[in-house]
C-alpha cells in the first residue's frame, strides 16, 4: 500500500506502490493543476507528441462558440499516425493487431508493416470506387480484421466513415446509409454470433431498396453461406484484392486538422439518431492522450476492449486510440460466454492481455456463472481493468477486482459518450479508487453539477452533469445538421456543454453517475432511443402508438419495457405480445428487443400530444407519479 495516503470519505482503494513505480504519470495532482489552468497548453504538448505534416497555427479557435475549432491550420492524417508513422520504428515489426475467431480456430495477427499493406490496398480499392475526399463510407461487418482496415482505409483517403453496429437490422441500416448519402457500403457475407449466423448481407440488400445513393457494394467473405450478389453493385473483396490496383502501398492523404474522419450516428432524446461527426485532428490527440495516461500504455502492453467497432468505444479504443500509441490491440470475434463462460478468460491468458477494458453489464453477466470459470485460467498477465457504458454496481466492481484483477489491478471506471470522443471523468492509475466513481474530470476538463436553472448544487446534492471548457476530441456538429447541434448540446446553459446524464459529486470532488436524464435507454450499455423502438413498433399493423421505457434490469442495467395502444379490431393477447417483441427485433434489431411489450388503453400524454413517458416509468415502478398538471384529461 501506497504511504500516502489521502483521507477520504467512503470506501476507497488505494493503488499499491508497485502501480505507482511503474505508472508512467506518477502525480495526477500536478499534471491537473497544470492542465486545468491552462488546458491548451496541455493539450498543444499532447499533440507535438504526434505528427503533423503541418504544424498548427492556433491550438483553439474559439470565436465561434460552440462551433471550437481544434490545431487550426495543421495538415495531418489520422492513418498516418496509426500506422504509417510507425512504420520508421522498431514498431515495424510489432504486433499490431492480434484477432481470434469465435470459434477459437483460426488466429490472423498483423504488424504494423503488415497492416499498413492491407489498410492500402483496401484504400486502393475504395479509391477505384470512385471513393475521394469528404464522401461517406458505410460500413456494417462483424467483428473482424476488414472492419478495423476499412475504417483505417477511408481515413487513410479523406472519405468519411459512417460504421453501423451489425447487431442493428434493416430500419437502423437503411435509415443510416440514407441520412448519411453513402455512395459505398462495405459489408461481409455474414457474422457469428454465439454459433449462430447473422445474414448481414440479406439486411444489406433488403435496406438498399431504400437508399438510392449506394452505388457499389464491397463484400468481404466471412461466414461462406451463399449470398445474392447484384451485378454491377456488389463485389466480392478477394476478387478486388486480385486487380493490379489492390496493391499494398498507397499515399497518404493529407488533411486539414478540422476535415471530417467519421460520423457515428447516436440515440438522442427526440427524433432520429444524431450523426455525430468527429475530426482528424482533435480526435487523434483526444484519443491519443486519454488512452495513454488512463491506461498507462507501454509498448510491452496488450490491450483488449471488448467493444464492438461499431459504436464509440470500439472507434476510440479498440482501432484508433491503441494504434496511434503504437500499441498491440486484440481483437475477439464473438461474445463473453460462447461456448462457455470463460471464453475471454481462456482469452486473457493465451493472449497474456495485460490491460482489460470492458462494460459493467458483461461483468455483471459474467459474475453469475461464478468463480470457477476464471479461477480455471492464469490471469496473472493482467495489470489494468477498465469499465464503460454505464454506471458499475459496487457489487459487480468488487468481483472484478477480486476475482479477475486479483486486488492488484486499479479498474479504470471511465464516464465518456460518443459525443466525447473519448475519457472525460476517470481515474488514472494512481489515482484512488472508489467503487462506483469515474472519481475525477480528466486533464484540462471541468465539470459541474446544475440545477434547471443552470447554478450550481451543493456537493452531495444531485444535479445535470455539464462540462465546462471545450476540448479537442469534443463533437463537433451533428452532420448536416447545425441548429441542432446548437439546441441539443449548448442552448440549455449557455457556454456549457450538457451530457445528458445525472451526477452528484462528493466532498473530495468525486463524480457519481446516476443516468440518463433524457429518452436515452442503455440496455446492456447498448445506446438506444425511444423514438427509435417507437418507429420500429408503428409500422406493425396492429400498433396504434406506443411508447418506450428503460427499467432497471439485473444483468443488462436497463431493460426496455413498451406499452403499446392498438388499433380497433386488433386484441390484446400473449401472441401478439410475442410477435410485436420479434417485429422489434427484426426490424431495429436484436439488441433493441424489448424485455416486455404490455398493452395500454390510452398513453398518458400532456395537453399537447407529448407521451407522458416519466408517468409510465412511475406508474412501472410502483412510485409517485409526480407533476401531472400537464396530463391532458
Ligand atoms: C452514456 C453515453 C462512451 C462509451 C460508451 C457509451 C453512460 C458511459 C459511463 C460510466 C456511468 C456511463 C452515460 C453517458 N456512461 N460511461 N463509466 N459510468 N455512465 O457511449 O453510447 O454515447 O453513451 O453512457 O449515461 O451519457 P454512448
């Protein structure tokens, strides 16, 4: 046990001083006084780590709130600081990326030299699509080595990649390549989800019907079934790969600092989902910094985020924030208890992962099975957790303290979003712990706690979690869509950035997530919205109106629970229950099949046709219903 140890209320965890003689940050107070006072000079010595084809000329531009503007003037590449820039090293010859199957029977790994020719000859490729500069790029795979090469690959070529989580289904598909006007898709045949195949590429066709603006289609051969191939569009990858032009060498675009790298499309709390857009730039110095100081990366690491590319997670840290570190990253193609439940403690150990970064609700999963599964297996190569995606029940970080990190790893409990970017409350290695706590903002960041009116509450007290100074991973606008970037983030307390979540901090300053405040469900840290569901439920013959609401679930944090009015002639029953549960799924997607579908005879709604979804979520619970002078009688 560290010697100095500050005096803390509640349940802390002190790092060992063998985790503070190897952290490469050692005073966490300095570097956030520093940081704070003067977050961009923090964040200009970040990026010099980096390189830039052009140095910047201001670091922020802040004339135009809240449109910031991060290394205003600097030429850089994301790609290239991922992968090409270590090509000089002795990084050449390190494991990049390290990918195991589902089944456990086939291992593919990747150098950096290795992966900088498959990133180019998939940017060949793309680029002979007719793919440049600022277009869209869908891309809807499993979790294989292509995902992470394409996303790198658009990169790489200034296209703009849009990645669609390939647990969502056809509405969810169709709805994004539109909104996005992806000229192309880049897909596999099909994935593995516990054993089972998921058609990814039927849903590719059945959602093209509606998106005219798709015009190839790239098709990579994972699952081997036989699959329609439209002539003309589509095209199978290895067949790509045997043209001249699918060479392993391709040059490197060079791009404004402020050019788009991706959009990530994100529930919001009304309407359809949000296109998140995120820069060359500041992402790739956001990403960057955060991973190497929260995890404490060094190059004898192996890092594994269980996260799926397709949502911010997987973007930050399992693809860009480990490479651009020049990290080795591993990559697993299926889930926490295929076969068995020690799947990815099998996985920790033939891989020796030292640092270990996943969500709560697999924790909490994974904890039922008991202690036996990963007592089987020598963890002993790990040295961090991490945890992310919703708030973690003490209970379930004790048993990933004890039984996985053995009390000798500090669980890193990051609170972020996909707005983010990347880590914004989070400890770092050497900072204490308490179980629950995200404890502190990170370098540069201030947040505060607020009441409606926007002033501050108490300590102790809760209130709406907002972040004060702006930083270089932030969002930057909803694509195509700037005012409402402006009312959804920054009108509510002007100057300041509202999350959307809940919090209280405590008297030594830590910061406790309680959750969403808006129409955000997190079902097994899965973001989805009620508009979302709702959509999906309407176009069901039967359904009249519907709402949706998150309770809280054991295992998957929330569940969602939907009321549905019907339309005449249509009865309630168990069958029709059953099946609209399955048009859910089928239509937005297996994640997003609600826990339980009840029928209502009227939705409660305010005198204005706003459903009610708080009262539902009261009356569901069994608590108060609270104001309900709005309620139309
Ligand atoms: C929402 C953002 C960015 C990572 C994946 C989720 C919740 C995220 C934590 C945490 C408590 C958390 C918040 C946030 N959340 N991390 N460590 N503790 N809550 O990204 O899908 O954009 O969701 O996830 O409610 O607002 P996302």
């Amino acid at each position: 046990m560290a010697t100095n140890k500050p005096k803390m209320e509640g349940e802390v965890f002190y790092p060992s001083d063998e985790i503070i003689a190897q952290a490469n940050l050692k005073d966490w107070d300095v570097t956030a006084k520093a940081a704070l006072k003067d977050p961009q000079a923090f964040w200009a010595t970040e990026a010099e780590n980096l390189e830039w084809f052009e140095k910047w000329d201001q670091v922020l531009d802040d004339s135009k709130p809240p449109f910031y503007k991060w290394f205003v003037g600097g030429k850089v590449n994301i790609t290239h600081n991922a992968v090409d820039r270590h090509l000089k090293t002795f990084r050449k010859n390190k494991l990049a990326l390290i990918w195991e199957s589902e089944d456990g029977k086939t291992d593919r790994t990747f150098s950096y030299y290795a992966l900088n020719r498959e990133v180019s000859r998939m940017a060949n490729i793309i680029k002979a699509m007719g793919i440049g500069k600022g277009d869209r790029v869908t891309i809807y795979m499993g979790r294989i080595p292509e995902i992470v090469f394409a996303m790198l690959a658009c990169a790489k070529i200034g296209a703009i990649h849009s990645v669609v989580f390939g647990g969502f289904s056809v509405d969810a598909l169709a709805g994004r390549i539109a909104d996005s006007e992806s000229k192309l898709v880049i897909t596999c045949d099909g994935s593995y989800q516990n054993g089972k195949l998921v058609e990814l590429k039927k849903i590719v066709d059945e959602s093209l019907k509606h998106c005219p603006s798709v015009e190839n289609v790239i098709v990579v051969k994972r699952t081997g079934q036989e699959i329609f191939m439209e002539p003309g569009r589509d095209h199978w990858f290895h067949d790509l790969c045997a043209l001249p032009i699918a060479n392993g060498k391709c040059a490197t675009e060079v791009m404004d600092a402020e050019d788009p790298l991706f959009i990530l499309y994100t529930s919001g709390s009304t309407g359809k989902p949000k296109a998140i857009l995120h820069t060359h730039g500041g992402y790739m110095v956001g990403t960057y910094a955060t991973l190497k100081y929260v995890f404490d990366l060094k190059d004898e690491d192996r890092f594994w985020c269980t996260a799926d590319p397709g949502w911010i997670t997987g973007h930050s840290y399992l693809v860009y924030g480990p490479l651009i570190n020049g990290a080795t990253a591993f990559m697993f193609e299926g889930g926490p208890a295929y076969p068995y439940p020690n799947r990815w403690w099998q996985l920790i150990e033939r891989y020796g992962i030292s640092i270990f970064y996943t969500a709560p609700t697999a924790i909490r999963a994974l904890m039922r099975f008991g202690e036996a599964w990963p007592n089987k297996h020598d963890l002993s190569s790990l040295r961090l957790l991490g945890t992310v995606g919703e708030p973690i029940n003490p209970e379930a970080w004790k048993w990933f303290y004890r039984v996985i990190g053995k009390e000798k790893c500090p669980i890193m409990d990051t609170w972020w979003q996909t707005e983010t970017g990347g880590f914004m409350i989070t400890p770092t290695p050497v900072v204490p712990l308490k179980p629950g706590s995200g404890t502190r903002p990170f370098f540069g960041q201030d947040a505060e706690i607020v009441d409606e009116q926007g002033k501050p509450v108490a300590d102790g007290e809760e209130g709406y979690l907002v972040l004060k100074n702006p930083w270089p991973s932030m969002l930057r606008t909803i694509f195509g869509d700037d005012e409402r970037y402006v009312s959804q983030y920054w009108s509510k307390y002007p100057g300041k950035y509202m999350t959307g979540d809940s919090a209280r901090r405590d008297k030594d300053g830590y910061y406790w997530i309680i959750g969403r405040v808006d129409d955000v469900i997190k079902v097994s840290g899965h973001r989805l919205g009620t508009a979302e569901i709702e959509s999906a439920l309407i176009t069901h013959p039967a359904v009249a109106e519907s709402a949706a609401i998150g309770l809280a679930h054991e295992v998957k944090g929330q569940a969602i629970t939907c009321y549905v009015q019907l339309k005449p002639g249509f009865a309630p029953s168990e069958e029709l229950s059953e099946e609209l549960r399955q048009h859910v799924s089928k239509h937005l997607g297996p994640i997003a099949r609600p826990e339980e579908v009840k029928f209502i005879d009227k939705l409660p709604k305010t005198r204005s046709g706003k459903i009610m979804r708080r009262v539902l979520k009261a009356r569901a619970q069994g608590l108060p219903e609270g104001d309900l002078s709005t309620l139309e009688e």
